[in-house]
C-alpha cells in the first residue's frame, strides 16, 4: 500500500517571519488521517526569515530531528549546548525527561529552510541529549546514506531512541535506486527537489510524500535528477 500526500494537500501557515508546510497534524492542524505514521509524529517543511526564530521553548518525550536545506541554524538548550548546523549536518536531540531550547536564523539576510521531524522514542525517562553530526553531501549520489539511526556512527549518523534509519539520496537521472523493506516495517518517502517514480506506477514530484507499507521492494526513478529522503519505520 502506497499512500501519497501531495504537497499541496499539505497544510500551511504563514506568520510572516515563519512559513510552514505540515506533513502531519500539529499545533493547531488537526487531520486524523495524519495523525502518525509508526513513530513518526511530525514533519514540517519551515522557511525561517533572516534574523527570526523560536525562543526558548520546552519538549519532553521526543525524538527530534533537523536537517537544514539551506542557511545557519543556531540551537541553544538548558544543557548547556551551543551548536551551528547548516547542510551537510544533522541535529538531533532527545528530549527524554525535559530540556529547554531555542532555534534561531542566525543570518542577517539569508532566509533558513529546514526539515524538522519527531518520533515517539521506543523508551521513556531518557536523560535528555543532543548532538550535531556531519554526512558526506558529496556522496549522496545512487546511494541512500543514513543521517540517523538506532545504529549511530559517531560524528557521522545520528543516534535516535527508536528502532529506525533516515536516509538522504541523490539519484541521477534515469538510474534505479532500490530499497529493500522488511515485512511488517514501514517506509516514508519525502521528495526534497525534483520527481520520482516508484515501482514503476506511482509518481512523486517536489515536496510529495509516500507512506509505504507491506511492499517488500521499492525501485525509485527520477527521470531528471532529484533529492529524497527515505524513512525506514517498525
């Protein structure tokens, strides 16, 4: 079963400084037909103007994940950590019994586009904990590189309290990608930039998303080029 999300379709909300695409039901979007996908709670698709962003704010309970697509984040936490991501970086923290944190643009004048996701964490009353890690943006062509996982890397794959791996690829144009799917797992795939194909008979294009479960094989096409993200879920 392949359930496709077109971007469009998604939710949307504009404060001006902020500009977000929900992928799932948050804050005040509420659709329960995306409620959560395995222990996939959120998505959000954030453009973040020059000089703006999130002051100190708490969370418990989650697995978070950033991936900026474009620009200089800055995080700030009850830690005590301080850390800059831009792409090429991952950031993760656990919230596990409770932090504080801020997000911010650090730039003057170039606007920050990012991916943050949650997942439910496969434990409670983790000590909280963060972590910046780097992949090889260079190497993301015809191959699924793991950003993070359950099976981290030090420095290299992120370390996420939950049975999971998130993947970055750059197919080229006209190249199969193939992706085994384990029976009774799930797979979530995100279209960064660009189209895919999948299987042959379902078409992605930028910002479309796929929630995939019981087909044991995927084969994804781009016929131009494109960039995705690839979730592997219990």
């Amino acid at each position: 079963m392949i359930n496709i999300q077109r971007a469009g379709e998604r939710y949307s909300t504009d404060h001006g400084w902020l500009k977000s695409n929900f992928s799932f039901s948050f804050a005040d979007y509420y659709d329960p037909n995306y409620l959560q996908f395995g222990p996939m709670r959120v998505l959000n698709d954030d453009s973040i103007a020059a000089s703006e962003g999130f002051g100190m704010h708490p969370h418990r309970e989650m697995e978070i994940v950033t991936i900026v697509l474009k620009g200089l984040l800055e995080h700030q936490d009850s830690l005590g950590n301080r850390a800059q991501t831009s792409w090429g970086g991952i950031q993760r923290m656990s919230a596990g019994t409770g932090l504080f944190h801020s997000e911010y643009n650090i730039s003057e004048t170039e606007q920050l586009d990012l991916l943050q996701m949650w997942f439910v964490p496969n434990e409670r009353g983790v000590t909280p904990s963060y972590e910046t890690t780097e992949f090889d943006k260079d190497g993301l062509a015809d191959r699924l590189v793991p950003v993070a996982s359950s099976s981290a890397v030090e420095g290299k794959v992120a370390h996420v309290n939950q049975d999971m791996t998130i993947y970055l690829s750059d197919p080229s144009a006209g190249k199969p990608l193939t992706f085994n799917q384990p029976a009774g797992r799930k797979a979530f795939l995100f279209v960064l930039e660009g189209e895919v194909n999948v299987n042959g008979e379902t078409n992605l294009e930028r910002r479309d998303a796929a929630r995939i479960e019981d087909v044991p094989e995927l084969t994804i096409v781009s016929p131009n080029g494109a960039r995705i993200l690839l979730i592997d879920l219990p």
